[in-house]
C-alpha cells in the first residue's frame, strides 16, 4: 500500500479582500488562508495563516492510497472566517499517475473568484513513501461501575481515522484546538417541533438544537453528540421518518441548511442560502434546487409540510394565509383558498401549524384560537381524466379552549398510526381520530406549553392487546418552559396524577442568562436568568442541584459572585440589593442593600478582605470583612455580622467596563476602569466608614481614543517582575500598566477574530508550570484563549464561535480545565475543553523572532513592504551618523530611540505625541526590571513587533473624519470655517505650535495655505481631498466602512 507524502510549502499572490466583499474588518485586504488536500477519499487541512496572501506552512501531509493507480489530488485554498461561512479562493488538481518525487515544484492554481487578480502559485514537495509498519494493541480497561459491577471500556477506532508513525508505533495525537466544546446545557425552547426522538430498540435518544449547534444526547447513557457547522441561530429542523437523516437550518447572514447522519453526526449534504432557491433533491449530486417559486404573499410562512399520499404536493402556512403547491406539471405551482369569519360565522384565529390527512386529499390547519380547520377538495372532470380541484375551507372545530373567552392555541399538530396529535398552550397532549374524536389525552403534565410531540421508531405491541385499545411508541414531548419528558404510552390510564407525569430527560434554561459564577473548589457552576430563576448545576455528573425561584419583580438576579473560600454565593440584583446566599441550599443568609440600581458586577478579594461591585449609575460600592484585622479570617465566621459597609464613590463619567482585585504583597489591591478612559485605584488600606472610599491618587486618562473595554492583573510568571494592569479597548490593542506609577509598559496586538474582547479571565494552572494563559469573550459570538506574556504574536492566540450572538457571560472552573460561556438570550450554557498545549504547539510552528509577525506585514517577510521597513530602518542609521559623511559607517544593527517617531511615520503610522512617548518608554524601559538598566537604541526585530502592535489595526476612514468634524464643529454645523479649524489646532487637545501647523500645511498643500481666509470653509469630504490629499475619496470611504 503506497503513501504519498506532501510537503506544503508556501502560496503566494493569493487573492486579495475587495472592497466590495462586506466583512466583519478589510484588513488592508489580507485574508486568512488554509490548504485543503484531497486525495482518494482522504482529507486533510493546513492550519489558517492569519492576515496575509502569502502565507507559509512548510507542512507535512500523509496520504495512504488504498487503490494501486495513483488517483488525482486536489489542492485548494479557502479562507477562514470565524464569523461567517470559508469561501474558496484557488485550487488546482495534479494527476499523480505521471509524478515521482518532486521537490519544491510551483503549480498554478485557478481563482474561484470573479475579480481579476495575479495568478496565485502554490510550492509542494511530492514524495512516494513505503507505507510503515503499525503496531497495534488492545487493551481492556477496567472500572467499577455505578451499580458496583466490574464492567469493561474498549477503545474503539474509526476507519481512517488520522495518525502519526514514529519508530513503527502509533501516537495519540495531541489536541488541535485549545478549545473543543465538551458540554451543552439548554436547548432551543422556543422552535416549534425543533425536539425529535431518535428512539428505536436499541437506542434511547433525543435530538435538539442549541443555539447554532445540533444535539444528540443519549439521556440512557448521558452522553452527547455535537453536530456544528452553522454559524448563525438554528431556526428549524427535522428528522426523517426512519430517523436516519437529519435537516438543520439557520437563519442570519450566509444562512445554511445541512443535512446530518443521524448515526454518525457527519454532515451529509450542505445547501449555501438556500431561501433564495426552494425545493431540494438532496439525495443528488447536483447542487441546484429541483423547483424554485416565489411566496406571492407578505405573510411570512412558518409551517412547511409534505403530503406522504402524494410527495409532489406540499402546503405552507403563515399567521393570516394557507398556500397548498405542487410539482405535478414540473415547475411549483400554488394556490391559497380564501377563508374569512363569514364562512363559517365566527372569528378565525391566527393559523400555527397545518399537515395533510394520512392516506387523503384532505389537509387540517390549527389556530391559536384552539380550532381545526379541515380543507378538502372535489373530484371533477379534466378531459377523461378525474382529478382533484383546488382545496377549500368545509369544517371548522373548536378543539381546546371549550371558553370563548380564553382561548387555548394549538401549538403542535402531527399524525401517528392513524391518530391526530395536537399539542396545546394548556401543557396538555391530546390524541383524536380524523373524525375529530378524543381517543386519548394527557393532560397532566405541568410542564407547561407543548412545542414539539415526537415518536419512538419502534413497533407498538399487539400481542393480547384489544384492537380498538390506544397503542402509540413511546414519544417525547418538549415545552416552551425547557423541559423534554419522555411519555409511556400507557400512564393516560393511571389514576395517579403523579404516574401521569411522564418522566423528565433534560431541563433546559428557560429565559436569559444573566449571571453566571463557578464555584472556587467544588464542580458546581450557578447561573441566573431574567426571569428570577437561580440555578445550581454540577458540571461533571451534568445535574441540576438545586433551583430556586425570586420574585422578578422585586429581586431579579444580575450577577453572581462566589466567596473565594466558597462560604456563600453572592446575588446582585436588579433594585440595588445584595444577598448573600448558603452555596448549597441557596437559601438566604444575609442582604446588603446600599444602592437603588442595578448591581452589574461583584467581586471578592482573593484574601476574602474586601467586596466592592458597581451600579447602573456607575457607583463603586465597598464592604470591608471585620475579620480582616485577624491573621487569619476565620471561614466560621457568621456573615451576617461580617460586612462593613465603607460607603460609595462615583470615580467615572461614563460606564465601568472593568472592575478587579489584585494581591500584592499579602495587601489587596483594587482598580477600575471605564468608557471615560480613566484608570482608578482605590486605597483600601485608608478607606474607612469615616472617611469613606479612598483614591491612591486622582484617575489617569489612559486613552486618547480608544475605549477601555476591559482589564486583569497580570499573572505572576517568569519574566514579569512588576505589578500589571492590562487593559483592552476597542481598538483591538492590550496595554499594560505599571500598578505603581502607572506607566505605560507595553502595547500588544489582541485578537482580532471578533468585536473587542470584554472580558478576560487568567486560567487557573499549577504552580509547577511556567506557562500562564488567558481566556477572554467578546460582546458577540467569538471566545478564545491566549498564551502569556503579551506580545502581539498572532500564533500564541485563537478564537471560535461560541455563540451564535450575544455573550452574556464566561467564567472559567476551579481547576482551570474548562471555560464556561453563557449566550444570554440564546438560554444555552456551553462548556468547554480548555487545552493549552495546543496553543504551545500553534506558537512553535509559527517560528521565532520576526518570523511570526511576518503573517501581520502586507506581502509578508518577503514582501515589497517589509523591504520598504528594512531600507528605512538603515536609513534612519545613515540620518543618525549623518548623510554627508564619506567616513566609513559603523552598522550597529540598531536605530536610536528618537528615530522611532521618523521611522514610523516614513511607513504611514503617524502617532500622536503619547503614542510616542508610550513607545519610546516601553523600549527604554523594556529589561529595567531584570537589569536596572535602561535602553537606548532598538533593533530591527524588535521594531517590527513595536509597529505592528502599535499602528491602528484599522485605518482612518470617512466615518472619523466626519465625527472628528461633528466634535470640533460641536455638531452644529458640517462645515467648518479655517480660521476656527486654525484656532482649535493651536489650543485643543496636543497643541501645535504656528511654525509646526504652517510647516505641515506647506508640505500638505504648498503655496495654496495664503489663499485661505476668514470665508474659507471645509467639509469632511473637501478637508480629506484638498488637504489631506485623498485622491479617490469615495472609493476611500466605501472601503472603511467595510473595516
């Protein structure tokens, strides 16, 4: 069996981000690229380059060919995108059958892409291999079960599954991602008929959605299969009857539909916007639709059902029409009968959900006002044919809500053996033949309103069973207040109302998710919802502990915090109050109410001395612990005689983005920071119920432009001998902060996968180990995790989608092994595998010194732009020894630190006169805490990382100029007069000086500046061409707004 080994080496002129392609950012028009290898049934994929078109792997790839003719290979590279669907770049085929070994051979590959662009180039080593000798072992591992019994794992393997050889052995392969989603709480309540069983006589399984994700949970073994693929909110699905296959689709930008083996969880079939198109053949090759048709109707269809007596007919519903298709004349055709309160004397509710009598012409429509519908058409005479005419209205049944004045909507309808399956707003499930007769009802569930009735693939029994008795498989129901039941047919004949419940398989979260905290040493995260709900979950045997219920209307939890002693849980709600509640039984133990706002943030000292949160109106409130004056506090303590209330302090403008405790030297410390860009540290140690909260010193603006969105302390490591705040904004930059003189130490790059991060939260590690990381969220969809120190290069960080939207929030477990994410309004809680040491693995293969920031520089290391750096870089040695010398010149590899400035500018990063003295001040100071000495001259490596983590991830587009006019103007007119701009110039914000202004005004403009006078006025737009030399403005501004 031959093997084939592929060396990929590098591509080059991979196509460019056009203006026109709307995106999360344009990014100078970098990409992200990967490789995908086709080779015989195989495939494989590079790791993603970020922010570049020519990107370098020098990867190895490994294909066992099972057939003796070489096949053909198929190479292509897409792009990835964390936030939408990867789209396809380029690609090529070699026929391998005329290939020996070939080393570093180009092959042009073909753009899939309609804009022109330079033909793009991949280089490959092909090698013909041996294949190598495998050893494989089995073992038996053995472990006592919960039932006390010796039982036996096996490890199972799949076919094809990828491996590694070395010496003849095969090696477990390391994790690929340092995030892999290994729980998910909650489902999808709110998708009518989005629960399905999967049941049949071997398996006992569910299927639902949870948020942009599929879930197969075998509740016999509690056990879940993720199916993910959809980047946007699941709005539908189904499962066919055989429960084989099933359909999943989202709606949202680049909206999908999938099509899943149900057996194995592998996407089957994917259909890219498929509401543009219409009727599927999925089970074909072809990618078009079989039949497309437009709804002529503004009443948004929500139902959609085949007619299983004749699959070429189909029907549709929304709230207001009925429209009946069919394909019989080979193209869709429709029609919607017309139905008012006239026809049958009453008023008609809005339609829910509608199916076709099993075996008939007839079709049923439910309405919310609890009635069925019964449409069914005539027989006439087409030529010498009888066919069927179209459909009518000919029976109107109130089937629930018997009070006209308090109607019961029927949310579900589907058919089984012969019956009618109609599930309710009442939480109650009912059976009727198709004479509309009550045969069975179960109406004792109390789990709320039905959203989904779905059967077992499994025979019902007729052995010495009457035949007109009730027989149905076992089914599931699922409600709009979160809960999945699973129903034995037979509990509708108990006299026991509590044997009528029917037995509860998942709990899900009901509204959205507020909080969310883990406990500091136990398995056990607490979550609180909008709707007063406070739930205790252990997150390794997956069970709910413990509920309990506040009034929404007086105490509506919006935070949790834990003690760090794990003595109790803290609540901040909603009217200002917090409580301190028992961590098991969740009962009350104390309540501190200081405030009249909502509590938004809690936190605890780690030494437990101190708690401190923060309100709605952007108050600072401060408890101190009486037993601080202790060595040691006792965990006895009682803690409704613990707190001391010290007062409150409204330090920011504008609203706290960051509120956190730090430990230094056995003393807490305490800092904020806020959208008004200020740094505010709190003087613990002098704040007292006399004097109140104390300030170190005033607030430090920390920001010119840049928002503050969040902060941490640093963790102690090797190699940072100082106390750290970080803090992000939102552009996309972490800059630390001397906790003592509050110096600026250094700028880095963060992530860019998503929006700006908005919490960071240090992963918890031995003490053993050197390395340290991070994990942070943004506003919307994206988490991921971070290696420390902070340095910009792009390997040493990765993103994914966890959410389909908002995040609400992320806490990380006591042992630092999984980061818990909370979706907010999705009601899902995602757990997941925290695995550093692929970050480790991803920042080693993506080199060292400059070699990994070469992904961040356009044309990459061997670009025209790198050169450019280079050749001014020398050049600013030549200015510092002087031009005119014709003495030798001592090449020191180094530039003085006053050159940065003029350095940074020849390259089109014009910085402020801060950003500057950051800059400077971060190479000075850059070893004085190892060697207490400072720095005065910067390398060429060393500057590479200083420009790309300081110039603006984003260039400056029409929208800041016009809101830098709107603030100079005080928005009250779009146009500025020169001498006013003249004015604000010399005496706003970094002033210049009138020799500075005239000289950038002669190097902008030239002699055109003395015809300026009182009268001349300037726009954005004109300021932008005449002065600022943007020769295509509009094309200009088309291209930010994309960014």
């Amino acid at each position: 069996m031959p093997m084939l080994r592929v060396q990929l080496r590098r591509v080059a002129n991979v196509p460019s981000l056009c203006v026109d392609e709307r995106g999360p950012r344009f990014c100078g028009g970098q990409r992200d690229p990967y490789v995908v290898l086709e080779l015989d049934d195989q495939e494989q994929t590079s790791a993603v380059v970020p922010r570049t078109l020519n990107p370098e792997w020098h990867a190895s790839f490994d294909f066992c060919l099972r057939a003796e003719v070489k096949p053909v290979a198929r190479l292509r590279v897409a792009v990835y995108d964390c936030l939408h669907a990867d789209k396809l770049l380029v690609s090529t085929s070699i026929a391998l059958a005329s290939v020996e070994d070939e080393v570093n051979v180009p092959y042009r590959l073909a753009s899939h892409l309609k804009m022109p662009h330079a033909k793009a180039v991949v280089w490959l080593d092909l090698t013909w291999r041996p294949a190598p000798t495998i050893v494989l072992e089995l073992w038996e591992k053995q472990r006592l079960s919960q039932h006390g019994q010796w039982t036996t794992q096996c490890l199972e393997t799949a076919d094809g599954y990828p491996f590694e050889s070395m010496d003849g052995y095969v090696s477990a392969p390391i994790a690929a991602n340092a995030l892999s989603l290994s729980w998910s709480f909650g489902f999808n309540k709110d998708i009518v008929g989005g629960v399905h069983s999967l049941s049949d006589d071997a398996v006992h399984a569910i299927f639902y959605t949870s948020g942009h994700m599929g879930v197969i949970y075998n509740y016999a073994h509690r056990t879940q299969r993720i199916l993910q693929g959809h980047c946007n909110p699941i709005s539908c699905c189904v499962v066919s009857e055989d429960k084989r296959w099933i359909v999943t689709a989202d709606r949202g930008p680049d909206s999908m539909l999938v099509v899943w083996d149900a057996t194995t969880g592998n996407p089957i079939k994917t259909l890219f916007s498929p509401h543009v198109n219409g009727l599927w053949e999925w089970t074909v090759a072809r990618d078009d639709a079989l039949y497309t048709a437009a709804v002529a109707t503004e009443d948004v269809q929500t139902c959609v059902r085949f007619n299983t007596y004749d699959i070429r007919e189909i029907v549709t519903n929304g709230a207001q029409r009925v429209i009946f298709w069919n394909w019989v004349h080979h193209q869709l055709q429709f029609y919607s009968p017309p139905l008012s309160q006239k026809d049958f004397k009453q008023a008609i509710g809005a339609f829910t959900q509608s199916i076709f009598v099993p075996d008939s012409s007839q079709a049923i429509t439910a309405t919310e006002d609890g009635d069925l519908i019964l449409w069914d058409s005539s027989l006439v005479k087409s030529g010498d044919v009888l066919v069927h005419a179209d459909k009518k209205a000919v029976k109107i049944v109130r089937m629930t809500g018997l009070d006209a004045h308090k109607p019961v909507a029927i949310r579900y309808l589907t058919d089984m053996d012969g019956y009618l399956v109609v599930g309710a707003a009442d939480g109650a499930v009912r059976f009727y033949d198709f004479d509309f007769r009550l045969v069975a009802w179960f109406e004792d569930l109390c789990a709320g309103p039905v959203n989904s009735v779905s059967f077992a693939n499994t025979e019902t029994a007729t052995e010495s069973v009457p035949t007109d008795a009730f027989r149905v498989p076992e089914f599931i129901v699922a409600t709009s207040n979160a809960f999945i039941l699973g129903i034995t047919p037979s509990i509708h004949e108990e006299f026991d109302v509590e044997k009528r419940r029917g037995t509860l398989l998942m709990q899900g979260i009901a509204a959205e998710i507020r909080g969310l905290a883990t406990h500091p040493s136990a398995t056990e995260v607490a979550i609180s919802c909008a709707s007063g709900v406070l739930q205790l979950w252990d997150y390794v045997s997956k069970r709910l502990l413990m509920v309990r219920h506040f009034d929404e209307d007086k105490f509506r939890p919006q935070t949790l915090a834990y003690d760090p002693l794990g003595r109790y849980m803290l609540v901040g709600f909603a009217n200002g109050a917090i409580k301190l509640l028992h961590v098991s039984t969740l009962a009350d133990l104390h309540m501190l109410r200081h405030s009249k706002s909502a509590i938004l943030d809690i936190k605890v000292a780690p030494d437990s001395s101190f708690i401190a949160a923060i309100d709605a109106d952007n108050y600072v409130l401060l408890w101190r612990n009486k037993g601080m004056e202790a060595e040691e506090i006792s965990p006895t303590m009682d803690p409704t005689d613990q707190w001391v209330y010290i007062g409150r302090c409204r330090s920011h403008a504008k609203p706290i983005t960051g509120l956190e405790f730090g430990l230094s030297d056995q003393q807490a410390l305490l800092v904020t920071v806020g959208e008004d860009r200020m740094l505010v540290e709190y003087s613990l140690s002098r704040s007292s119920v006399l004097d109140g909260i104390v300030l170190t010193a005033p607030p430090q603006k920390i920001e010119q432009s840049a928002v503050p969105t969040a902060c941490f302390w640093h963790p102690d490591m090797p190699g940072v001998h100082e106390d750290l705040i970080v803090i992000a904004n939102d552009e996309y930059k972490f800059k630390g902060w001397n906790a003592n003189n509050k110096t600026c130490r250094r700028t880095t790059l963060n992530p860019t996968y998503g929006g700006p991060l908005n919490r960071i939260l240090p992963i918890p590690v031995a003490k053993t180990k050197s390395e340290r990381y991070c994990a942070y969220s943004t506003h919307d969809k994206v988490v991921g995790v971070i290696k420390l120190p902070l340095d910009g290069n792009p390997h040493k960080s990765m993103g994914l989608i966890a959410h389909a939207g908002h995040i609400s929030n992320v806490a990380m477990t006591c042992d630092g092994r999984y980061l818990i994410t909370a979706g907010g309004k999705d009601l899902i809680l995602n757990m997941w595998e925290v695995t550093p040491s692929a970050l480790d693995a991803m920042e080693a293969a993506g080199g060292v010194g400059v070699e990994p920031f070469g992904s961040l520089i356009e044309g990459g290391l061997h670009g025209a732009f790198y050169n450019e750096i280079v050749d001014y870089f020398y050049f600013a040695q030549l200015r510092t020894q002087g031009e005119a010398s014709t003495a030798a010149r001592n090449i020191t590899q180094e530039i003085p630190l006053a050159e940065i400035p003029h350095v940074m500018r020849a390259l089109g990063y014009y910085p402020t006169e801060l950003e500057i003295q950051n800059m400077c001040s971060e190479v000075k100071y850059s070893r004085f805490t190892e060697t207490t000495k400072t720095v005065d001259a910067i390398g060429l490596v060393d500057f590479v990382k200083l420009y790309v983590n300081h110039r603006p991830v984003f260039g400056i587009g029409k929208a800041h100029i016009e809101a830098a006019f709107a603030t100079i103007g005080q928005k009250r007119s779009p146009s500025l007069k020169w001498p006013d701009l003249k004015h604000k110039l010399l005496t706003l914000g970094e002033k210049m000086t009138e020799d500075e202004l005239n000289a950038c005004l002669s190097a902008l403009v030239g002699d055109d500046v003395e015809h300026w006078d009182a009268m001349t006025t300037f726009t954005s737009s004109t300021f932008a061409d005449s002065v600022l030399g943007f020769e295509d403005y509009d094309a200009f501004a088309t291209a930010s707004e994309i960014m």
